[in-house]
C-alpha cells in the first residue's frame, strides 16, 4: 500500500500496560466510528506495514489498541511515535460542501469577488486551520471556515469562497499597506 493511496488515522503515543497494548491517539473528529476496525496501516521506516486489530477499546479521549504478535510491554514501546494510516477508500464519500482536507489538495480556490485565485497546495490544521495557496509562486494563506466556503465543486476541482474583505491585498499589493499612511 502506498502512502499516497491513505490518509493519516492518528499516531501511536505509548505501551499501556505490559501485555503489548498501545495508547493511540486519532485524529478524527468522531472515534467511535472506528469500533469495528480490523486493521491498520503502521509506518515502519516509510514503509506501511500491516497490522491486525486483536483488542480495541474507545474511551472519551483515549483509545486503547491490542496488536496481533505484539505481546510485551518492549513489543509496544518500539511502536511509540509510529503513525497509522488506512486506506482512502475506506472513507465514506462527503457531499455538498463538506470535504475531506486531502480530497481539496490540487483544487482551484475561487473567490466569489475576484474569481481564480490559485491552486491549494496544502491544508494546515492547527488552532485555526489554514488553505496554502500557490498563485504564480506567491503563497496565499486563507483561513478556512465553514461560513466562508460558498461552494465545492468536485468535478471542477473549485472551491469556492467569499474571502475576507483585503485579504489577496495583503499578499497581492504588499506595498499598499494603510498604516504607511501619514
């Protein structure tokens, strides 16, 4: 399986106990989706290897995974730090406007003032999650925002968007900056 065919599940934190059992964070919005997962992809060295479920238990926060032949404490504690992967067919298809970060990646932004923007690179997720924009080598970053987002158009590769008043501006014009102003 290929990297590039999957999407990040979470990332193995620690062993949990000493019969080879790992402490797993997902990073998903609703983990109790994933009850019935069988198996997982584990990034070995750039590699993924498969690995099969034998024990899962979902709490509020924390799951609690059991690998088939991983029976010891020092089994588990060489998989901390590895990433899980799945593979992306496995994701139930999104309609309307809601999307996938991965699905958007090589999409035209569209503002629905200005029009083509530019194609989004990449998606940044943290405290406030952020579309990279590549317009003729300028790099655009644009918060992303359910109230912002006009429309996704699949077929098109388009998002749409309305953009924050000045904010191609700020990138676009960056010596029209009215703090210069006297």
């Amino acid at each position: 399986m290929r990297k590039d065919d999957c999407y990040q599940l979470g990332i193995i934190q620690r062993p949990h106990g000493l019969k080879g059992e790992v402490a797993v964070f997902l990073d998903v919005d609703d983990p109790s989706v994933y009850t019935a997962l069988e198996s997982v992809f584990v990034d070995q060295d750039g590699q993924l290897i498969p690995f099969f479920i034998e024990e899962l238990q979902i709490g509020s926060q924390k799951v609690i995974l059991k690998f088939e032949e991983v029976d010891s404490y020092e089994e588990a504690a060489e998989l901390s730090g590895l990433e899980l992967y799945l593979p992306l067919s496995t994701l139930p298809p999104l309609e309307g406007n809601a999307f996938y970060y991965h699905e958007i990646i090589g999409f035209q932004l569209v503002d629905q003032e200005s029009g083509p923007v530019g194609e989004i690179r990449e998606v940044v997720s943290g405290m406030q999650d952020l579309l990279v924009v590549d317009r003729q080598g300028i790099e655009i970053l644009v918060p992303l925002h359910d109230e912002l987002i006009s429309e996704v158009k699949r077929e098109q590769r388009e998002l749409h968007m309305q953009l924050p008043e000045g904010l191609l501006d700020i990138y676009l014009n960056p010596n029209n900056n009215p703090d210069d102003e006297d």
